[in-house]
C-alpha cells in the first residue's frame, strides 16, 4: 500500500449511512472499491477487490458484521474496522466481533446523522487510515489479533511469585495506556499478571462511553484481578484494576496506606481525546510515592508520550510495545522518542517485564 491511497470496502445496510461514510473517506483520500450492503456482499467485495480494509457496521441482514468478519479473515485477512451504534446491545457485539479479528471499532453517532458523522469526519479517517495497515494475514509484522501467548516467560509466572530468591515490591502501581488495536493486548497482559504480585492497575483504553463496562467486565472474566469501571472518587487497592471511563478523564488525586482514589472529570479533551493516558500518568507520577510503572501499548496518535516522561522523572520504571506486535505503532513510537522507554518489549513479554520491574533480590 506504500505510496497509495488505502482502498476501502463499505459495508452498511443503510444506503444513506453508505453514501455518507463512503463520500467523507473519498474525500479524505481513500479509494472506496465498492460498498456492500450485508455481510455476504461484503465477504465478496473483499474476494472480488482485494481491498486494504474494511468498514464494518455490525447489525446487516442475510450475514452480520461479526460473522462477516469471521468469515473474511477464513478466506481473505484483511483489517477490518467495525461501525458500532452507540448501545449496551452494540458494544457487546461489538467485543465478539474484535474476538472474531476486527482490529478496532469507531461508534456511529446517533442524532442528526450526516451532521454528526461530518464533524467525526477527520476521526474516521485517521482511523480507517490506521486500520489500513496493519498485517492481520502475518505475511510481515504480525496484528493484534495473530499474537499469541505459548512458551512466553509471563505465562510461567502467572500463577505464583518470582523467581527462587526475588520478591516482588510492596505497593506496586501500574498503568497501561492504549488505543488502536488495544483491547485485546490489555486483556492478553492483565490475563497474564499473577495476583501475587499484587499490583494496582490503571488502564486508559480510547474507548467511548457505554462500551468501558463491557470492556471492563470481559477482563474481570480473563484476569486473577478484579476490574472495575472506574467512578467518581473510587479506590484501589492491590489486586485490583480500574478502566477508565468513557469519555472522561481518570485524575489519580491521593494516595496512602498502599490504596488510591481516583476522580473522574469532562475536562477538555488532551491529545485530542478523553480519557487520555497522559492525564493519568501524570497525575499517577505526581501522586503515588511507591513504585510505580507505565507501559504504552497499540494505538494512533501520541498520547502516553508526556506521560511516560513524567513516570520517569518520578523515577517509575516504563515499558512500550514493539512494532512488531503492535497493531498501530503511533503511541509507543511517541513513547520511545522521548527517549524515556526502560524497554521496548513484544506483547507476549509486556507481563513478564512488568513483574520484571517490580521484582527485587531477597536479602
């Protein structure tokens, strides 16, 4: 795709809603090769045009987006990005549909359509750009959704402590930012953190409102820790994460006795979105005076980046993902540029270098 425009399939069973994504993605550079108006179409647009990515919407007649995409990635991998409604039923879905190979999804706006959908304009094409290159068929790097987890030293950690003659540290604070490509690599190193280690989790995921109580509850279900949505003014002790809410920002605003307290606020957006990473690396670095760790996963864009730098400073210990896994290699590219980056680490061993930074020697 190199020195191309991206070419796109739109799938929607609204005729408006095709005309509407197709001409804001024409317009912001990518070919559209053809639409399709139900997830069979749409299995025969990708055989027919080979195309860089695939819009999804997720509920369609005769074959849905999920099932769509299932099939899609059986008989022609190609990234796709799903168009979800903004309901409890839609975010649901749309989880299964991520489970089935969808690299990430952008909620449509409810409300005056084709007003909404043209102020998020520049959102849907920076996203559908993004989607667009990542390797879902493993012929280079591998996606978000290829990497898998046999014979990775987080995975023989999981259950129990250190090595013979390490401990972990009291108190540890960790707090993962990610966007793009991300809710799979949250659950994929909060699944592989053991609760021996007892550590309190912060996680900033770019993700709308309605869809952080879901994304919350499916990593409770695949994780030793006990995850929560976060809310205004609550605590955390070890053992025990938080998601950010969506669309605001999770301030850390004290710390004592080894438990957090979190407030949540609308304040302007910062980086161009809220949540943002940096607000709570931030204020997690100017806040918490046991050890504590940052670690940037996939994602577009370059929130995370001050945050790290602020985690350093603090004398914290950071890690980001590397290109390779990385589904969008915007954030921890960002990251390392500071040049405030401990370690750059494939996804596989992200656990094993968290519970590396909270490991001491026995004395």
């Amino acid at each position: 795709m190199a020195g191309r425009a991206p070419r796109a399939v739109v799938a929607d069973d609204s005729h408006f809603m095709r005309s509407v994504i197709s001409d804001i993605l024409e317009e912001g550079g990518i070919e559209v090769v053809a639409q399709a108006r139900n997830g069979v179409e749409a299995v025969e647009a990708v055989e027919e045009h080979g195309p860089d990515v695939v819009t999804m919407d997720v509920e369609m007649p005769e074959l849905n987006g999920i099932d769509a995409t299932a099939r899609i990635m059986d008989v022609q991998p190609t990234p796709v990005l799903m168009l979800s409604a903004h309901t409890d039923e839609n975010a649901d879905v749309t989880f299964e549909a991520l489970d089935n190979g969808a690299v990430d999804f952008f909620t449509k706006p409810g409300g005056e359509v084709s007003m909404e959908m043209s102020r998020l304009k520049d959102q849907l094409v920076e996203m559908v750009t993004s989607v667009a290159e990542v390797d879902v068929a493993g012929n280079g790097r591998r996606s978000a959704t290829q990497s898998g987890t046999g014979g990775t030293r987080s995975g023989t950690q999981r259950s129990g402590g250190p090595a013979d003659g390490r401990r972990y540290v009291d108190n540890p604070t960790l707090v993962i930012g990610s966007s793009t490509g991300g809710p799979k690599m949250v659950e994929k190193v909060l699944g592989a953190l053991p609760l021996a280690a007892d550590l309190r989790v912060l996680v900033v995921q770019h993700m709308p409102e309605g869809f952080t109580g879901r994304f919350a509850e499916r990593i409770d279900a695949r994780s030793d820790y006990e995850v929560r949505e976060a809310t205004d003014g609550g605590r955390l002790g070890g053992g025990e994460a938080m998601i950010a809410a969506g669309d605001r920002h999770m301030v850390v605003k004290n710390y004592r006795n080894g438990r957090l307290r979190v407030k949540l606020n609308r304040d302007p957006p910062v980086n161009s979105v809220r949540p943002a990473v940096d607000v709570t690396m931030e204020s997690a670095a100017t806040t918490i005076d046991d050890p504590l760790v940052g670690a940037i996963l996939t994602g577009m864009g370059e929130d995370g980046a001050e945050g790290i730098r602020a985690i350093k400073a603090a004398g914290g210990d950071t890690i980001a993902q590397d290109e390779a896994t990385s589904a969008v290699y915007g954030m921890p590219k960002r990251a390392v540029e500071t040049g405030c980056v401990d370690a750059v680490l494939p996804i596989d061993d992200i656990a094993s270098g968290i519970l590396d930074t909270i490991t001491t020697e026995v004395t």
